[in-house]
C-alpha cells in the first residue's frame, strides 16, 4: 500500500516480484564462482520469504495499527515511509550485505565465501517490464 500514491496503489494490492543480485570478488573461488548462488539463499532467503503474501505499508498510515494488530507478521512496516519499489531494493540491499558478511565471517558454513565477495546491486522487479534497483 502506497499511502502518498494519488491513485489505485494506495489500496492493498500485490505483485509478484522477482529480485535479482549482482555480487563480484577480486578472483574467482577453488570452485571456479565468485560464490555459489546457495549462500545467497541461505543468507537471505528466510528474509525474502517473509514478503511472500505479506502487506508493505507505511506506519503513517492510519490502518497501520489495526492492520499490524489483527495481521502481526505479515504486516510490513517502513518507518513514515511508503513502501515503493525502489525502496524495498534498498532495505534489501542493505539486509542482504550484512547478512553476506555475517556469513562470510562464519567458520562453520556450508559453502564458504571470500572476504572479497561483495554486494554491488539488488534489483527488484515488480513486473515483467517494471524495476527499481540500489546500488551504494
């Protein structure tokens, strides 16, 4: 929900979004990768279940807390801010690198990554043809 959108997307209303990330190393790994593509779902993929069937709001909205109240989890706040598509690929990207980092710093994973694997972009496509992407 888009409370500061003057049309139809400030009602509830989803879309089926896709998110793609850049990630780059100074070298390739022993295995020939940058880092293999399972670290991503391991360190961010129970974060980007929870968007799944859930609503993005914005806590300036007056339904936001009677929506969280009856909803809990699958109520999404963005602090005063509307959740737009350009701003959900920013706190992706920013949930994503320290969870790469946390991860990279852990002795016990299962497919481990090098200290100089890095998180360029998150892109987050809304619609086949619509995206909004954040790089730092």
């Amino acid at each position: 929900m888009l409370s500061k959108h003057p049309d139809v997307c400030k009602f509830p209303h989803g879309h089926s979004r896709k998110v793609e990330f850049v990630i780059e190393a100074d070298a390739l790994n022993a295995h020939e990768m940058v880092c293999d593509f399972k670290v991503l779902r391991e360190a961010v993929g129970e974060y980007l279940k929870s968007f799944d069937h859930a609503l993005c709001m914005n806590t300036r909205d007056p339904n936001f807390p009677q929506l969280k109240a009856a909803f809990g989890d699958m109520v999404i706040a963005f602090e005063n801010q509307d959740p737009t598509t350009e701003l959900i690929a920013k706190t992706i990207f920013d949930v994503a690198k320290k969870r790469l980092a946390d991860y990279a710093k852990n002795p016990q994973a299962h497919y481990p990554i090098g200290q100089t694997v890095r998180l360029v972009s998150v892109k987050v496509w809304e619609t086949s043809s619509s995206w909004a992407e954040y790089a730092e």
